[in-house]
C-alpha cells in the first residue's frame, strides 16, 4: 500500500488523498480504493487512473457524521442514505485522515453558510458611474479575504481541539510508562507512546502552519482593509443621498404627469385616460419599472421575463399610437368599481333581504372499504358501468357539480363590461380555468344522475343568475346545463363523460362543448375541457390533475384564446397546476398572454409587440412577446372553515344539497340515497342506491320494448334503433346519434343545431321557470 500524500494546499482548497480500505459486501469484505477530499467531498475510485473520468461515489462532508470504531477502522456517514465503512493500514494513518476529515468538515459547513447568507451580503443596488466597478472589485476582495481568513480561524480552532484531545492522551502514556516495570509489555507501551507523539506532532505541525498563513495574511491586508472599510462606508452615505433625491424627483414629476393630463371626458384620448387613471393609482410607474418580456416557441408554456422598450411609456403621443396599431384601449369596464357603480347593475338597486344559506354539514364518517377488492376486475372498462357504493362518492350529483362551474359567475359579469372583445377574452379564458379550482382536493365521485334527473340553481336575487341541469342520456351519462344572467350573459354547456380505470390512475375525458353568449356584444364563445386524471388509485393518497389543451373561440370577431394545462411531472421544475394561454385576433397577433395555475389565479398582460426570432435548436420558430405588467384575472375564494372534514366542499357546494321550496319532483335535492350520504347514514344510503338503480333499469328496460313496438312498423325509420347497454357508442348506426341512446325525450331541453358554430346539442326550450312560478310539475316522471 502506498503512503497517503500530505495535506496539500490547493487553489480550490485543501485536498488529501490517498488509499484506504472499504468495505463492499460479506462477500468481497473490504477492497482497496483510492480516495480523494477535496472541497469538503470525499470521492472514491477503484483506481488513480479512474479519476479523470469514473467516480464509484462522492459524499458531501458538510452533513456528514465522521466515528472512530477502533484503531484502524472509522465510519463516515449522511445520515442513511450513505454510510461508508474504512480502513486504514494503521492508526497513524487513520487518524491523519480524521485529521484531514475533521478541517475539510468545519469548513464545508462554514462555506455553507456563508452561500445560504450571501444574497444578504450582496449588493442590492447597481454601482454608479465613476467608482463603481471600482468599489464592486474591493468589496470582492474584502469578501475573498475574510473567507480566508475565516477559513484559517475554523482550521486553528480544529487543530486546538485535536491538540488538546492528543496531548491528554500523550500525558496518560507518559504517565503509564513511568509506572511499567520492565518486562515484555515495555515494548507495547512505548510504541504506543511513540504513535502518540507522533499524532501530536502531526496536528501541532498543522496548526503551527496555519497560524503561520493566518499572521502573514493579517499582516499583509490589515491597512488594506481599514482602507476598502472606509471607502464602502463612504459610498453608502452617497448612495443613500441620491436615492433620497431621486425619490423627491419622481415624486414631483408624478405630480407634475397628473396635472398635465387630466383633460375633459369630451376631449380626451381613450388611451391617454386610461393612462392618467393608471397613474392616480400608482399603477404608471409599477408599469414602467416592472414590464415583462415572454418568449414561446409557439407554444406559450415557458416564457422568460426580461424588462420592456420604456418608449412605449414615454409620451401620450406613444400610447396613443400604440392603441391604434393594437386596435384596442386599455379602457376596461372589467372592473370591480365599473360594476358596482353602474346604475343599472343590480348591486346598485335596493333588493329584499336574501336568504340566508348554510355554511355547514355533517362531517364525513370514517368508512374504510377495500378498492381493489371492486375495482381489480374492472380495468379498462367504462366506469359508468361500474357499480360503485357511495363509500367512493360525494354527497351531490353530476348536475350539481356541473352548476359549480358558476362558482366565479363575477368574471363573465366582468366580460359583459367590457368593450374590447380581446379583453373580454380574457376573462371567459379565466372563467374556463377557474371551474377547475374546486376539483384539486375533491377526489370523491359524483353521483351519476339518474335520466330524467334535474338540478335549479337559482341565485337571481343574491347574484343575478340562475340556471338548470337535466340528466338527457343515461349511456353514455350525458347532461345539459343552461344558465342565464341579468347582467347580459348566457351560458350553455352538454358534456358527456368517457372514463376508463388504468389500474393506477383514473381517466376522465369530458365530450360535448360549452357555449358562452353576450347579449350586448353579440360575441358568442365555444370551448371544450379538458382530461381530468385521479392517481394513486390502489395504492398511496389520492390526488387530481388536469392536462391538455383548450381553445376558446370567439365565433364573431374570430379571436382565440389557446390555453394548456401542463401535466404534473415529478421532474419539471415548473410550478406545480400550470395553465399558460395566449388571446390572438383572427390574424394571428398575440394581444394577451395569460399565465397562473388552475387551483389558485390567473394574471393577463396586454402585448406590446410581439417579433418572429430564428429558429431555435428544435428547428421551431420562436415568438417574443413584450407586454406590460401581469395583472389579475382571477383568484380562489378560500375553503370554508373546517373543507377537510366536509368532503372539501367551497362555500357554493356546501348550499348545493341544501332542501328548497318549489324545486321540481325531479331535483337532485330530493334524491334518497344523496341525502342518506350526506347525513352519514351510509348503510341506509346504499341500500337506496341499489333500488334506485334497479327502477331505472326496469324503466329502460320498458323503453326498450316500446322503441322496438315503434321500430317495427314501417313509417318509423330508424327513430326506434337501440343500441346494447355494453356496446361501445361509437358502434352506434350512422343516423344514429353516437351521444345518446336512451331514446329519451327531456323535459326541459330540445336538441338543435347551432346556428353559429353548427353544432348540434341540447337547448334549453323553456317552460321550467313558469312551472315552478305555477307549482305544475304533472309532466315530471316519477324517478325517486
């Protein structure tokens, strides 16, 4: 075995190496391996020639814990997830390594620190002209000396630990020796003594030097010090001075803008308002100093922010200009004080008192049930075919959780405002995102909705809006949902669930599109949802994601607004829920990028200019946008107090399930087994489940006979054609509708085809409201 070089000191630290011992397995036992310390990690290889290019394994000495076991062996370790077992050829050679380990370990720890703590140290504010680099390069080397010099204090305060630990145990020896008598253990103890003096030699040798660098080192940078103190010192005073003046300059000139550009409503710019109204908020400056630069290659989910041109910000002259080349104005009646200061705008109107709605229900019983044991025979298969208790459920229906979707109602009454249709894009892109929010801790499943089923959400008086469900297909499960507002807006949407259980994960892809209509703009919006994922289904805590792709179009004026819902990674460095989106006209040129997360807010920044780069390393064009300062769209109400017990209900869905007055026969409310559930009674509710299920088959079964009396009579086509419960529905005949085929006729709804984007989908014909105005709910199947 080679001797271990000494202590070396290096540039980028001490470094030791040498050969020890380590141990692999029972089988091998300990090999020989060549080991390196430096920079406070301890690398291993099988052999020197290795070095350059295969390292066997590395661990950081700063959290590390070094133990001796005996004369020979010692053990390094990080607290489990490494544990290194060596052996040195003898105790003088261990004990130079533990020596070496000891010093490369304070300082690990004391350059550890001082990187946690180094944004502090820093500099905050840019030098200024004349001494600044000046400055910045002697407060460089005030710092790189007192990490020296710190470095040699940590080493000096180690060697006088090890001094004195080494020296009691060299005066116990001597003191043995004196006491041997002569015979055969003479030899044993000075050889003994002579290892001892030998480590107090080698750790006095070490401190010896480093007092010796740590003088020469005071001596040499002592004046230079006092010298880089006081010029530090002087600076800052300056600094603070021109700060201090800089800030009474802005404040004059801010004063000074305001003045100059209030000018009468008649004859003022739209834009150059916008501006000056900006600017009374403190919103002008934010702007300027804080201006975001995106860059996408044509696919907004990474962006990099850089500050904008300030020539967009430089004169009204620039902002005028700027408004005529985008074709829009920052003028916005979004906002929250347009609404409540608008005469017409039912907040403003003395109403009667509202009702009072709850806040609570019964907390969640503590059922376990085994899911594999219900789910491991149903892998691929459809999950509205899956007989599922309500141990697995929430207690409101499909219906409901459609009517949740209404949760931020206030962002299609802020788009109703406005008077650029990009704007009001934006904040329909927002209201798509927020229906997701409520769904990041609900891993319960709705109750599938019997056909027939209905759901009123009346909020007229409280906000201005109300709207109905009904269940129109029963297989596939597919319900419709009409929403009106007095504040100028109507929503519309018939999705249709296709599930399929992976085993692991859980899939659920929503078919059918929403539609959003503005009475006063005439702009009429589509889009679809997105895939929503449940994993961790046999094994581990259940969690929800939401990944894909939406388009939000305006039928109209042909503006799109392109979101992606980016799919958890555990590798992605990305913050976790991320939705990106991009607003265009119908030419293509970006006008807002929108970015936040689906369970917590959305922000939108208007465009400045956006330029086509070169080809990036994939070969795709990349896009630079270079907008203004992000400002919020939307932001999650918090859970109520006490969510984690109530099935993570939002204040809305604890008033879903809550008994009304009037609300038709058919209404979710009064749905058995839903409000068992809800009451904690999960036997009983159960039990009313399996019966409520067995009445819908034998209805369908009826249904089924009576279409095939109709089909076989020769004037009646193919109106009568049945498709299997278990057939998948895309088998369907072609003139059949793929969607639904209960042969079911709604109550409530009619299928149409729209006559904006030619789709074809259930409509709200009318008649509910005047029926429950009325009380006549005769037409009503009796389906509980």
């Amino acid at each position: 075995m080679s001797e271990p070089k000494a202590l070396t000191p290096t540039p980028a630290g001490d470094t030791y190496k040498g050969w020890l011992f380590k141990w692999t397995n029972y089988i091998k036992g300990y090999q020989r391996r060549w080991f390196v310390l430096s920079n406070g990690l301890l690398s291993y290889y099988r052999t020197q020639a290795e070095m350059g290019h295969t390292c066997r394994g590395t661990i950081n000495l700063a959290t590390a814990n070094i133990a001796v076991e005996d004369s020979c062996n010692f053990v390094i370790s990080n607290g489990g997830a490494q544990t290194y077992h060596l052996k040195a050829s003898s105790e003088v050679e261990r004990q130079r390594w533990i020596t070496a380990l000891e010093l490369a370990k304070a300082k690990a720890v004391r350059n550890q620190a001082e990187s946690d703590d180094s944004g502090d140290e820093c500099p905050t504010s840019p030098p200024t002209s004349g001494q600044g680099g000046g400055a910045r390069n002697s407060n460089s080397e005030v710092q790189s000396t007192l990490r020296t010099l710190g470095s040699k204090v940590e080493d000096l305060s180690t060697c006088n630990d090890l001094i004195a630990k080494h020296g009691s145990a060299l005066q116990r020896s001597l003191s043995e020796l004196e006491g041997v008598r002569l015979g055969g253990d003479t030899d044993g103890k000075i050889r003994q003594v002579t290892e001892r003096a030998t480590l107090f030699r080698i750790t006095s040798n070490a401190m010896i030097n480093a007092c010796r660098d740590f003088l020469s080192l005071a001596q040499a940078h002592s004046k230079r010090w006092q010298k880089a103190l006081h010029s530090e010192r002087d600076q800052r005073i300056r600094l603070e001075e021109t700060l201090e003046q800089l800030a009474k300059q802005h404040n004059h000139l801010e004063r000074a803008f305001r003045g100059a550009t209030v000018l009468p409503l008649s004859q003022s710019n739209p834009a150059l308002d916008s501006k000056s109204s900006g600017s009374a908020k403190g919103d002008a400056s934010d702007e300027d100093d804080e201006n975001e630069f995106f860059d996408a290659m044509e696919d907004p989910a990474g962006f990099i922010t850089v500050p904008a041109d300030p020539k967009y910000h430089r004169s009204g002259s620039n902002v005028s200009g700027l408004s005529t080349e985008t074709g829009i104005d920052d003028q916005s009646l979004c906002d929250e004080q347009s609404l409540g200061s608008n005469p017409e705008s039912p907040q403003s109107l003395e109403v009667e008192p509202v009702r009072k709605r709850r806040t609570k229900i019964p907390d969640k019983p503590n059922y376990s049930l085994n899911l594999w044991s219900i789910m491991k025979n149903c892998i691929g298969k459809e999950l509205s075919k899956i007989p599922m208790p309500v141990n697995f459920n929430e207690p409101i229906s499909m219906l409901q959780r459609l009517s949740e979707d209404l949760e931020y109602y206030e962002l299609l009454d802020k788009a109703a405002k406005c008077q650029s249709s990009l704007e009001q894009l934006c904040y329909v892109a927002a209201f798509t995102v927020s229906s997701y929010s409520t769904t990041v801790h609900r891993t319960g499943k709705p109750f599938n909705p019997l056909l027939g089923e209905t759901y009123e959400l009346d909020r007229l008086r409280e906000s201005g809006y109300r709207s109905l469900c009904e269940q129109v297909s029963h297989h596939p499960p597919a319900a419709a949902h009409h929403a009106i507002s007095e504040r100028g807006w109507t929503l519309r949407q018939e999705i249709s669930l296709a599930s399929k259980f992976r085993g692991k994960y859980l899939s659920i892809m929503p078919l059918g599109s929403i539609q959003c209509m503005f009475e006063k703009s005439n702009n009429h919006y589509s889009w679809k949802k997105v895939t929503t994922t449940v994993h961790n289904i046999i094994v581990g805590k259940l969690w929800i994601d939401q990944s894909g792709e939406i388009d939000v179009v305006n039928h109209r004026t042909g503006d799109r607004c392109h979101l992606k819902f980016a799919p958890y990674s555990y590798f992605s460095r990305d913050v976790a829920r991320k939705v990106t989106g991009v607003v265009t006209d119908k030419e293509g040129k970006a006008h807002y990028v929108l970015s936040g997360t689906w369970d917590e807010k959305m922000e939108f920044s208007r465009v400045m200019q956006s330029n086509k780069g070169e080809n990036g390393t994939e070969g795709k064009q990349k896009t630079v946008y270079q907008t203004l300062k992000a400002k919020e769209l939307w932001k999650k109400n918090p859970l109520p107090e006490g969510a984690e017990t109530m099935y993570y209900f939002s204040s809305l869905a604890l008033t879903l399930n809550e008994p009304e007055e009037g609300v038709a026969p058919t209404d979710s409310r009064r749905r058995p087994d839903q409000q068992l559930m809800e009451a904690g009674r999960w036997d009983e509710a159960n039990a009313e489940k399996q019966r409520l299920e067995e009445k819908q088959r034998s209805v369908r079964r009826e249904r089924e006979r009576e279409a095939q009396r109709a089909a076989n009579l020769p004037e009646e086509g193919v109106e009568g054609v049945e498709v299997a419960e278990d057939a998948d529905p895309d088998d369907s005949p072609p003139h059949t509708p793929s969607v639904h085929q209960d042969n079911y006729e709604s109550m409530w709804f009619e299928r149409a085809e729209d006559a904006v984007t030619g789709e074809s989908m259930h409509v709200y014909k009318g008649g509910y409201w005047e029926a429950k105005d009325h009380g006549s709910w005769d037409m009503c199947p009796d389906i509980y």
